[in-house]
C-alpha cells in the first residue's frame, strides 16, 4: 500500500486516505483498502467516504473506467 497519505478532510478534522486507494481504486494497494472499508477494519467517516468514493470514480471508479 502507498505510504502516501492524502487528507481528505479539513486541517481541522484530518481524514487521510491512501493515495493508490484514491487514485488507482483497482491497484492492489487500492482494492486492499478499499476492501477494508468494506469489512469494516477502516473505518471513515460518512462525509470523508462519499468523499473518497467521488474522487476514486473520476479517477477509475470500481470497474477501473473513467467516468465522467
């Protein structure tokens, strides 16, 4: 996994999310978080995942298609 963390929350309220789980959602290093999210063993919060989950599908969403 990325050691590169991008904060996709505010400096007030950090939420950092691994950059390949962002930018490359189908990576190994992205589907593991993303995978861990889904179990639950990463947990973030609500505001953050819909967040993530825009950011992740202009950048190749769960079927590694860019939408846009």
């Amino acid at each position: 996994m990325s050691n590169v963390m991008v904060n996709i929350g505010t400096s007030e309220r950090p939420c950092f999310v691994p950059e390949n789980a962002l930018i490359a959602p189908q990576s190994p290093g992205g589907n593991s978080w993303w995978g861990k999210v889904a179990t639950g063993s990463v947990i973030v919060p609500e505001r953050e995942l819909l967040k993530a989950l825009k950011i992740s599908g202009k950048a190749g969403g769960s079927n590694g298609n860019k939408q846009s």
